[in-house]
C-alpha cells in the first residue's frame, strides 16, 4: 500500500476507483473548492482530496477488519441496551 498523496480533480472524484485488474485508487477527505474569477481565468470549482494507490486484495482485507469492527459495536451496543431494559425492569 503507498502512502497517501494530494490529488486535485476538475470533477469530484469517486472514493474507489479499479485502474488495473489488481489496483484501485482510493480516495478520502474529499473538498470541493471554489475559485473566485480573476483577471486571468472565470470562476471555477474544483476538487481536493488525498488518494493512494492500494491492491484490491488488500483493500478487500481491510473492509473484512472494518465489517468485524463494525458486527463487534453492533453487538455491545445492543447488549448494552439489554442491560438497560433489564435494570429498568421492561425485561
């Protein structure tokens, strides 16, 4: 995975995008940014945001961590609930 880098882009751009078979580009931090009129140039609007270059097998390896992290809060949020119903006396 390399690291991340500046990017700016006249449309906004997606957050994944596949280049290569095995490569995306991932992209976060995503600003739009308007320019005023100059002299020299009309008004414009254009995108900042910060991108990198990562294998599609390990980004598929860091959603599945992300998807566990996210089942995890789920399940102690819920059982946390729990516990509240049933000191409350509702269970």
């Amino acid at each position: 995975m390399k690291q991340w880098t500046k990017e700016r882009s006249a449309s906004r751009p997606a957050e994944l995008q596949l280049v290569a078979p095995d490569t995306y580009i991932q992209r976060r931090n995503i600003q739009q940014e308007e320019h005023a009129a100059t002299e020299e140039a009309a008004a414009y609007t254009d995108y900042v945001c910060e991108s990198r270059e990562i294998p599609v097998s390990e980004y598929e390896m860091l959603k599945s961590i992300e998807e566990i992290r996210t089942e995890e809060a789920v399940t102690a949020a819920i059982d946390e609930y729990t516990m509240q119903l049933m000191e409350g006396g509702l269970l």
